[in-house]
C-alpha cells in the first residue's frame, strides 16, 4: 500500500481483498498472529499518518508476537495473503550509538553483553530431525474494532509443535489455543505453507540454528539478508523483529544464543527500559529498537535474575506526539506475551512431561 492508497476508502478497499483471499501461508509461523489481530486496527492506524512520512505497515507485529495462526482456523472469517514490499538486501551497518540517547544505548550493549554470556552457560540438547520443539505462551491481543482505540484481550494459551525435518516440508508446525479470547480453542491445527519449504528463517529447525555463523557480526550479516522489510518497516526494525520471533518460537543452541544476542547491540535505535512486564504479569529488563522509519515497535523482555528471554510487547509508535527520554511515552501497546514452557517431545499433541496437566 503506498502514500496514494491510505484513503479510507481504498485501504478499507484492500483490507477486504486480503480477507477473500486463499487460505495458504507463505510466512513463518512466528509472524502470522499479527495478520490475523490487527491487520484491520493498523490499517485504521496508517490512515491518521500524514502521507508523506509513513507508508502503511502491513504487519504485527505482535512480535510476534512470535505466535502461530495455521491456516484452518481462519474458515470463519476468510484468510489472510499478505504481501511483502520486498527483501530490500540492505548492507549490515557498523555498531554505532544513537547520539539522542547514548547512556541507553550504553546500557543495552552492556546489558545484552551479560545475556549473551548467560546464553552461552545454558544447556540445550540437540533436538532430533523426527522431534517437535514444544512452546507454551501467554498472549493477550489487540481485540479493538476498525476505527476505534486498541482493546486488549484476555490472556489466553497458545501451545505450538515446531517440526524438525530437513524438508522440503510444508507443514511446519502444529497451534492449539485455549481460553478466552482464543482462536477457535482447543483444536490442534496444523500450520502449512503454499509452497515447501527448507530449514531457514522461516523454517527454524534446531539444526539450522546450530549451523549458523558464531561471529556476531557474520551471523547479523545473514539475518540482513534474508529478511524481508515490510511495508512501513525499517530495515533495522524488521531484522530486530524477526531476532525476537526466534526467540519466542525455538530452542535455541547456546552458542548461536550468545551470538545473536551480541549482533542484537550492533542494530542502530536499540535502547535499554529497565522494566517491562510480559502477559504473565511478570517484570524484567526491556530491550527495544525504535527509528523514524517504521510504524511498530517490539520489546523483548529478559529475566532479572537469570537473564533468560520471557516474553515481548508490541507497539504501535506515535512519531508526532511529545515523548519521554527513550521516545516511548505516547506508544500504544497492542499486543503482549509470555513463554511460559519449552521443551522437546516425540510427536505434536504431545505435552513434555513437567509442562502436563
């Protein structure tokens, strides 16, 4: 959608096409959620932009959050297609501070610093080509209509089976939610793909992960690469949300945990929030990237203690409005989740043994 399409009438126009239209995926699993939530809310959002500054966003993000949405559960509404601006193979920039905020960005690479030392202590055992990655989430959803403000839903489960095979596959994964605000509760629905696919950015198999550059900025210059930019995203943003989309929706090899947290510090606009709390109510240390180029912004949020990954929030970004030091105060969040459980089971339905129940 360009600076021409942001009348009410054709991005309205364009939202009901995008409803009529085929049910199968060509995204990740970990970017779909927001498609389905607030597709209708940020197209209501671009409209108040000024055409000259925004393009209109066509996603999340939840970062999402980093939930699943397969394609069967949309027979109630239609389905999503959603269409991408481009790759944009942009080059890798250079570490460097935001001169508006250099103590917060000090305090990010020094905090993301003792993350990924705590990331490399961790244990993981690989996971095997005929397993599931298991995740357990909290999400609460931007429920608000078209028009009006944002209204978060209640909290719900969302239980995601990531496949492991080497492919080509088109059956990623598996999704069963529950609880109120759920996407049809409780059936276990597979998440399938238009085409095949192989282990990668948006097949991330355990061993893909473990494949993966060790060096910080080898490993940034990668993701550059291969993610694609969203219309109304930055570069720097969308690389900074597809980093949190893994997080949410793998097990992870600590080595390339540590490495991602270290090329993390080297995005431009990322900045340090000493608290955040996640869906689960619970706090920790924000970490969050924000530029003039894009529309939404994420948090990731890291325990205190253990300084593990817990959750992510997702905000729509007021560029207009008078802002706090970090540029945050008038964001509205729309979306927020916590990972509760991780674990590797031997078939999707499957619940690891102290996760049961």
């Amino acid at each position: 959608m360009n600076a021409d399409n942001l009348r009410a009438g054709s991005a309205r126009s364009e939202a009901e096409e995008l409803l009529a239209a085929s049910a199968d995926w060509d995204l990740s699993p970990s970017r779909l959620l927001h498609h389905k939530d607030i597709l209708m809310q940020q197209i209501d959002h671009d409209l108040s932009l000024p055409d000259e500054t925004s393009p209109a966003p066509s996603r999340r993000r939840l970062p999402r959050l980093a939930l699943v949405l397969p394609a069967t559960s949309l027979v109630l509404a239609g389905a999503l297609v959603v269409t991408f601006s481009g790759s944009d193979h942009t080059a890798v920039p250079a570490a460097r501070s935001n001169p508006s905020a250099p103590a917060q960005v000090d305090s990010a690479s020094v905090t993301l610093g003792r993350i990924a030392d705590a990331a490399m202590k961790t244990d993981a055992t690989p996971v095997k080509e005929n397993q599931f990655v298991y995740v357990q989430r909290l999400a609460r959803e931007n429920k608000g209509t078209l028009g009006g403000p944002v209204v978060l839903g209640a909290a719900h489960k969302e239980e995601i089976w990531m496949a492991q095979k080497a492919g080509p596959v088109t059956t990623t994964g598996w999704l069963r939610s529950s609880g109120k605000d759920a996407m049809m509760p409780g059936q276990l629905a597979p998440v399938t793909t238009a085409a095949a696919v192989r282990p990668g950015l948006w097949y991330p198999t355990y061993a893909w992960l473990a494949a993966l550059p060790g060096d910080p900025d080898a490993l940034l210059k990668v993701l550059y690469t291969q993610t694609t930019v969203e219309k109304g995203d930055s570069k720097d943003e969308a690389v900074f949300r597809t980093i949190g989309d893994l997080l949410g929706s793998v097990i992870m090899p600590p080595a390339t945990a540590s490495a991602l947290y270290k090329a993390v510090a080297r995005i431009p606009g990322i900045t340090w929030i000493p608290d955040a709390a996640d869906a689960a109510g619970r706090h920790g240390i924000g970490i969050t990237h924000r530029d003039a180029g894009s529309a939404t912004r994420s948090v990731l949020i890291f325990n205190k203690e253990t300084l593990t990954y817990i959750g992510s929030q997702a905000y729509f970004i007021d560029h207009e409005a008078e802002a706090d030091a970090r540029g945050t105060a008038s964001d509205v969040l729309f979306g927020i989740d916590a990972v509760m459980e991780r674990g590797v089971v031997d078939r999707y339905g499957e619940v690891p043994a102290k996760t049961a129940g």
